[in-house]
C-alpha cells in the first residue's frame, strides 16, 4: 500500500487515497496529506485500512507530490560518512566544520523547501543559472505528523550547488533552497509496512542523451544518526501543525568535477519505498508554474515527456 496524492479523473481536483497498485480508493473526509498528518499515527493507520471512497484506476491517476497545505520540507545535512567526505572536499577552507558536525550530539538541520515550491514524480528540478557544479542527493525522507510520529517514507531529492556552498559554508541556503532545489515523491510508504529503515538499499541513476552518465548504490544502513534522534531534534523546540517531511541525508554523491546538465534525468529509487523521477532545468525561468500551481494542482506542468 502507499498513500497517493493525486488529480481526480473524475472531479480534475486534488484528492487524497491509498494505493494498491492497481486502484486508488479516496480517503473519504480527507482533502490532502496535511489532513492526514493532524492525526495521531494510530488512527492514520485506521483511516488507510478503512479507505471506501471513490475509485479509480492507477493507471488513469497523475501524481502529485505528497506535501500539501502547511507542511514543510526540513532536511539533515552529513549523516553518512560519505556526505561528511565530500563536504570536505568542496569546503576546504572549512573542512573542520563538517568533521565536528559528523561526530557532534546535535545534528546538522535545516530548512529545505514550502509545501507549494515542491516538485513531484515526473516533473522537474532546477539547477542555479549562478553556480557551475550542482547534483541531486537522494535521500530517504521521513514522513512526521504534528505528533512527531513517524508515519510513512518517501523519496528525496535534495538538489545542492557544491559551487556555493564550497565558498562559505554559510551559504547553505543558497545551495540548497530555491526554487527546483526541492523533489518529493511519488508517494508515501506507510511506516507499519516497513519492517526495517536501516535496510533499505538507495540507487541513482543520472542519464543524460539516453545514456548512463553517473549511477551509484547505498544502503540506510549507513547512516551515523538514529531516525528517532533526528526527529526529536526537529521537534525539540518547532511545531508543524499540518506535519513534515524530514529528508535524512546523503550517502551518494558523485565525485567532482561532475555537474548536472540541462535535459539530465534522474530516478533515485528506496526499496520498499518507491523511485522519484525528474528532469533537470536551468534557472527558476524553467519553474514559474509552480507559483501558479500553488492554488491550482491541476495547473502543474510535468517535467519528463
């Protein structure tokens, strides 16, 4: 099962449902994730198992990315030691700040991404016009209700300039939040049906003129922070009354002097979780309809033909 955000083909409208695989059935009573996420986790899990709303055909469905509403995109930044190594090496200057960050009780957190500035399956992420080596980082993203609850799983890209935030570490906002810099999706795997996130194997894939220009696997199993840490970090002193998603890290990123390239597509797959799709643009030109999107889903312009 995974809960599905999605375009009516009934009503052309945003809905919200569980997924078999086969057939969407609405979520009666619930127009989007942040309904969902209000809820304390047990009766989540109530709500999805007895889903009787209208249905439809997977098939005939358009995904929309799962954050709605208020939610946010928050993201932890070196929890594997192979994010903690390239960190250092586009950071000489601050190489220290990243080794203390590793080994530090307190985590690297920060804001990524508004629910409306989000891009899903099949549609687009930007590069900055402004840096020369930008790559995806693919990462397992918790989904948290306002209770702090771990209530599902889904795919992120987390979308850096290395070129910014190689200068000055203090940057990172730059380098990691604007507008394309954020890809969520293409669904949310709930948590009771995953029977262990430290052993969930993570590839990606970059093809660029129909060939494979960089690919690379890993594995949750790697990751130096506990889950249940990261979240009471995030919670310790902030409230996200519609829920949030919590990308937990890197562990694959491609060696420089590699960069993304206009027309590049990405697919980063989680087993048990699912495979986010996107093609890469320049500049936040290419992603305007995302403001007209914020009102109107329907309005979304996907990014892969």
């Amino acid at each position: 099962m995974r809960v599905v955000r999605f375009i009516s083909p009934a009503t052309g409208r945003s809905a919200l449902g569980v997924d078999d695989g086969e057939v969407i059935t609405e979520l009666s009573g619930l127009t989007g994730v942040a309904d969902l996420l209000r809820l304390p986790l047990a009766e989540v899990r109530e709500r999805c198992a007895a889903a009787d709303g209208p249905r439809h055909e997977t098939a005939k469905a358009r995904l929309l990315p799962p954050v709605d509403g208020r939610m946010e995109v928050w993201a932890a930044g070196v929890t594997y030691e192979r994010s903690r190594d390239a960190r250092k090496v586009e950071s000489e200057k601050a190489a220290d700040v990243y080794e203390l960050v590793y080994d530090a009780e307190r985590p690297e957190l920060f804001f990524k991404s508004a629910a409306w500035r989000v891009t899903g399956d099949g549609e687009s992420v930007a590069i900055r016009a402004d840096s020369a080596v930008d790559v995806p980082e693919p990462e397992l993203g918790l989904v948290l209700n306002r209770h702090a609850e771990i209530a599902g799983y889904t795919v992120v890209n987390d979308m850096s300039s290395r070129t910014i935030e190689g200068e000055n570490p203090l940057y990172l906002p730059q380098a990691k939040v604007y507008l394309g810099g954020c890809g969520v999706g293409p669904a949310i795997r709930p948590a009771w049906e995953v029977a262990d996130p430290y052993a969930l194997a993570i590839e990606l894939v970059i093809r660029r003129d129909g060939e494979v220009a960089w690919s690379g696997t890993a594995s949750t199993a790697q990751l130096h922070r506990r889950l249940d840490d990261l979240v009471a970090y995030l919670f310790r002193a902030d409230v996200f009354p519609d829920g949030v998603v919590l990308a937990t890290g890197t562990c694959l990123v491609p060696d420089l002097p590699f960069t993304l390239r206009p027309g590049d597509e990405i697919a980063i797959t989680i087993a048990e979780v699912g495979t986010l799709t996107s093609s890469v643009v320049e500049g936040k030109e290419n992603l305007a309809w995302l403001a007209a999107a914020a009102d109107d889903p329907a309005r979304r312009a996907p990014g892969l033909p």
